[in-house]
C-alpha cells in the first residue's frame, strides 16, 4: 500500500502517475495475501470435488502369494506347496449416516473461501484509496505551501524596496 504513495509523491518529479483504478489492480496483483486467498478458493473447489468421490462405488484389487515347506494334502513330503490368491472387490455404501455431509461441509467451507477472499479485497481496496487521497491532499497542500512561500519571497522584495526607497523604516518591519 505504501508502495503507491511513494510512487504517486514521486510522480509529481517524473516517475509514472496512476489512477485510483490503476493503483488498485496493482495491489490486488501483487498482494500475496490475496493471491494466497485465490488459491484457498481452488483448494476448496477441489475439496468438492474429492467429498463427492465417497458417493461413487469403489474398485480394489489384490493379489498375495504363500510358500509353505508343510504340503497340506501330504504333511510328510519335502515338496513346498505354492499358492496365490487373487481377489476383486466392489463395494458401493448404500446408507452411511454422514455420507451426504461431507459434500456439503465442502461446498459451505468454499463459500467461506470466496467470502474471505472478498473481504480481503474490500479491505485492501479501501487501504488503497485511503493511501491515494491522502497522497492527493498531500500533493495539493505541497503546492499550496509552494505558492505561500513564493507569495512570501514577494512580499519580503517589497519590503526591502520599501526600506531602500525610505518608505518604510526597519524598526516598524521588524515589530
């Protein structure tokens, strides 16, 4: 935010001028809060998205192997007996009493996402403006003090023609 006042006080000695509106978009683009704030939105989008997968059916698969020295079928044989097992599954919940929630205890946490993120920027747009018109008034007392102490340089010229020419003695200027 201070950013732009000084580029603003420094405009009126030949850097760049910008507009409200300028100084704004610039701030809404290099606030790493806010960019942080636009990512958090996302994260909560995609939170959606992974709550809505405990709806769909699920698919698994494993295999697994087993060598034993102990033939089962002859227990006094030294051949190993070999096995593998491989097994599918599909389960699908048909009823589980939070299976609904966690969609929409996603979809309220993006919404606090955008709202956070709007505040964020009505709070930095308001810093914004504040910092530029108080720039602004700055800039136009500066003038003004520059036009009082031209006035003023005036006056103390008249002032010593004035003591020059006798009209006017030092004594009576200085009380």
């Amino acid at each position: 935010m201070l950013l732009f006042s000084f580029t603003l006080i420094s405009a009126q000695h030949g850097a760049e001028t910008m507009s409200l509106d300028e100084c704004i978009e610039r701030a809404f683009s290099q606030n790493l809060s806010l960019q942080q704030s636009a990512q958090r939105v996302e994260e909560a989008a995609l939170q959606i998205k992974t709550a809505y997968g405990s709806l769909y059916p699920s698919i698994s698969a494993s295999t697994g192997g087993n060598i034993s020295f102990n033939n089962p079928k002859n227990p006094l044989s030294d051949n190993p007996y070999k096995s593998l097992d491989f097994t599918v599954g599909l389960s699908q919940s048909i009823y589980s009493p939070g299976l609904f929630l966690a969609p929409k205890a996603a979809a309220i946490s993006e919404d606090i996402s955008h709202l956070n993120r709007e505040n964020l920027r009505s709070t930095l747009r308001q810093a914004v403006e504040e910092n530029y018109f108080t720039v602004l008034s700055s800039m136009l007392l500066i003038n003004v003090y520059e036009e009082n102490i031209r006035m003023n340089n005036e006056n103390i010229k008249k002032v010593k023609t004035m003591v020059e020419l006798g009209i006017s003695k030092k004594s009576d200027i200085l009380k």
